[in-house]
C-alpha cells in the first residue's frame, strides 16, 4: 500500500487561491496591526495571483475591513456565544461581506469560506462557521438593516448610525460635532459615513509637468484618467498602478490626495509682509506637500524637518527633483522655536493626529483609534505649535494641519493656542483657499475644513496665522 502524504486529510479540497490572501491579510491587520495597504499588495505578489484574482481579493480585504462594524452586529444575533477566537471571527466578517455586500451566491460563499476555515484552522471551527454564516443568509441586507434599527430603537441614534455604518461610536460623535461647528448640518452625517465607506479614488499632483502631459503619460501606460476635481494640479488615476507612470517615477508628479494638495496651495497663498524666502515644514515625512510647495514655489528655500530617520527618507525620495531647493533636517520639532527663533517666514506644520480624516483610504484605522488617543496628540500639537510660532517671524504666516476633523485636535487646539496671544491674527482660510479651488468652499469661520462627501478628498483641516509685527 502506497504511503500517504504527511499532511493528507480525506476529502480536503483546496481553498480559493483569492480568498486565501484574504484571510491571512486581514488576520495579519487583526492579531499584529499590520496596514492592509502594505500587507495587501505583498501577499498578492506572494501568491502570484492573476489580474482578476488580485481585484477580486483587494475588493474582499477592504470590504470587509470597512463594513466590519455592520457584520459584527449582525454576527451577534447568529451566534449563541460571542467570545470567539480572532480565526473565525475573521473567516465570518468575510463570509457575511460575501453574503450581504458581494452578491455571491449563498451556496459558494459558504462552501468557500468553510472549506477555508477546515483548511487554515480546523474542522471545529469550519462546523461553527457553517451553521453561523447559514443563519446570516436567512435574511436579506434589508431584513438586518431593520434588526440593527430594532436593537437601537430609531434610525438617527449614534448607537446604529454606528453599527450600520461601522465605525465606533466616538468617531460618529465627533463626526457630527465637527460638521455642527463648521456650518453644516447634523443630517449631512450619514453622508460622510457613507463616503468614508466607498474606496477613494487614486490622485496625482503634477508638480512639474503640465496636467495635459501627465495625462498623456498615463494613456501611454494603458492607464485612463480625468482631472481633478478640487484642484487644477490634480489627475484622478482610473485604476492602474501609479508606479508605471514615467513622470511619477522621475518624480515631477506623485500620488496626493486633493485635499493634501489644497491645503499646501492654501497655506503658500497666504499673504505675508515682507521677505518670502524661507519656509519650514516642521513635520515633512513623507514629504508628498514639501514636494508641492516646492514645485509651486522654486526660488523659496524650503527647510524639511522629520523626527524619524526613516521617513526623513521618504522625503528625500519625494523631493528629489528640488534637492537644491529643499534642505532636509532631522529633529524633533519642538526644538526649533528654541533653536532657531524668528528664523523662518512660512512655518508648516502638518501635525501627527488621529488620522480619522483618512478613513476611506485606510479602512482599518478606525478599529485601531480611541478618542482618548488624541489627549497625547494634543499634547504634543500645542507643543509643535508653540514651537512653530517661535520659530516664525513677525509678518510671517504659520499653518497648522491635519488629516482629522475631531475638534480636540483642531479648533480646541487652535483655541488653546491662541488664548491671550495678542500677537496672533487668524486668517480666514476659507476664502483663500477659494482662491485655489475649483470647488466652492463654503465652511463657516476662518478654519478650512474639507469633507470626504463635499470634496472628494481627505477631511483636511487647516488654520492659518500670521505673527503681527511690531
């Protein structure tokens, strides 16, 4: 009798190659907080799958990492325990993306997501993902849709704009604080929810060539685009890999999203008194808006400073084409108003935050974020800010920015910063950033805050301060 392979098991079939991936990315995202957007494209290449295999798991992974929230409260009325380990809940968050999002048919998306569970954990939990995921296609997404509204009483609650929207609570209650403080009404929140749910487009700033020719070069790498819709530097790749593009790679354009790219436009349209020579961009990794104001402004020397070694890196990479323009640093940025007083007559400060505002490009932020977390960030903003502000001249202008609109780290920070600095004249960067956009900007007050529904882009926000003199 022939011997058996070590590894044999009766009637094992082979998982979907696709699926596969799938699963281990997003248990790679779950156990060791790995960014889907790094592990992603390696487990790809890894497993060498065709163009439609890969789109098909890029389409899985994301999905399932946005609507997490939603199939958690639906997988709790299919289950009768709810302390389950990370395996299955990973392998059911994929199966009811399967059922409920994707249309597939509920026979193979059981069967696939079954037999993934019986090949990479155990016939145990196969059994249990089997009798969870039949429960779940019982019903129809508008039947759970009104189960979700039974279990929290009204539609408006935070409670299920939460679960079916999923993202957690506090995120929808600083979402909706946000949008009140910035002219807008609690009603456009689902609006956002729902953007923050649908993948962003991929944007490209041409820095140094003509939107016309970068769009030429695109169509030469049998890639089709459009221009922006925020900013006349902006062109929106309509799928397709940035990276075979000729003019990304010699660097004249990059991957920014519009809303980065107007808000650099804003704060170098700011007026000033006196000399425009000498900008800081106090915390430049990974150097996507050094390299924009660099191209907007070539006879201004740019100083770039970043804490981290690594990501000073990346903006040596960004930058490369203005190497003689740009000066790179590496400090820690709350050190400079000390070191260097009144030296600079732009200061940018792009501060570390939350990031609740990049939440259609990176899905799975939302799990990994507290609302405590910005007591810390908040912190270290005031301290970058005072430092900032040290560093500035009179007449010079200071920038603060950053990829969230939770007011703890925008307007209350601004608001603590300014609080009995009679030398601090506050700028209205809403009119001057219609001044660089194709869009209408219509927020209420002098802070410009971008929205994921109304821009298309990243929820920027940007407040704009110039020293007075004298």
């Amino acid at each position: 009798m022939r011997e058996r392979p070590k590894n044999w098991r009766p009637g094992r079939q082979q998982s979907d190659p696709a699926r596969s991936v799938v699963f281990e990315v997003l248990m790679d995202v779950e156990v060791n907080g790995a960014y889907a957007n790094i592990a992603l494209p390696r487990a790809i290449r890894e497993a060498r799958l065709g163009k439609q295999d890969a789109a098909y798991a890029t389409n899985l992974t994301y999905g399932t990492l946005r609507m997490q929230g939603r199939w958690d409260a639906i997988l709790m009325h299919c289950m009768d325990r709810q302390n389950i380990d990370a395996e299955a809940r990973v392998l059911l968050r994929m199966g009811a993306h399967q059922l409920l999002d994707m249309g597939t048919p509920p026979h193979a998306a059981i069967h696939e997501t079954v037999m993934l569970a019986r090949n990479k954990v155990g016939t145990g939990v196969s059994g249990f993902v089997n009798a969870v995921l039949r429960r779940v296609s019982e019903r129809s997404l508008k039947q759970w849709q009104e189960q979700l509204i039974s279990d929290h009483g009204k539609v408006n609650t935070v409670g299920f704009l939460a679960a079916w929207f999923s993202h957690p609570q506090w995120i929808v209650r600083a979402l909706s604080a946000s949008l009140r403080e910035h002219g807008r009404s609690h009603k456009d929140l689902i609006s956002v929810l729902r953007a923050h749910n649908e993948p962003a487009e991929v944007a490209l700033v041409a820095r140094d060539i003509p939107v016309p020719e970068l769009m030429a070069d695109i169509s030469r790498g049998k890639m089709s685009s459009r221009p922006g819709e925020l900013v006349d530097t902006a062109v929106l790749l309509e799928g397709g890999d940035p990276g075979r593009i000729f003019a990304v790679q010699d660097g004249y354009a990059g991957v920014q999203d519009e809303g980065s790219q107007l808000v650099a436009r804003t704060f170098a349209a700011a007026e000033i008194s006196g000399p425009d020579s000498a900008w800081l961009d106090m915390c430049a990794g990974p150097g996507g808006k050094t390299a924009t104001l660099a191209a907007l402004n070539p006879r201004v020397d740019i100083f770039a400073n970043e804490i981290h070694a690594h990501r000073l890196d990346l903006v040596r990479d960004s930058v490369a084409p203005w190497a003689d323009q740009v000066h790179l640093r590496l400090g820690d940025g709350v050190e400079i108003g000390m070191e260097e007083p009144g030296r600079y007559d732009r200061v940018l400060i792009d501060a570390p935050c939350t990031g609740i505002g990049a939440l259609r490009r990176r899905p799975e932020a939302r799990w990994n974020k507290e609302a405590g977390d910005a007591l810390d960030l908040v912190r270290t903003q005031l301290s970058l800010l005072e430092s900032g502000w040290e560093a500035l001249r009179p007449g010079g202008v200071l920038g603060y920015a950053t990829c969230s609109p939770y007011l703890a780290e925008t307007t209350d920070v601004m608001d603590t910063f300014l609080a009995g600095r009679a030398d601090a004249v506050v700028l209205n960067a809403n009119e001057i950033a219609n001044g660089q956009s194709l869009k209408k900007i219509t927020g209420t007050g002098d802070y410009l805050q971008l929205w994921p529904d109304e821009h298309k882009s990243d929820a920027m926000f940007l407040a704009l301060v110039r020293k007075a003199e004298g």
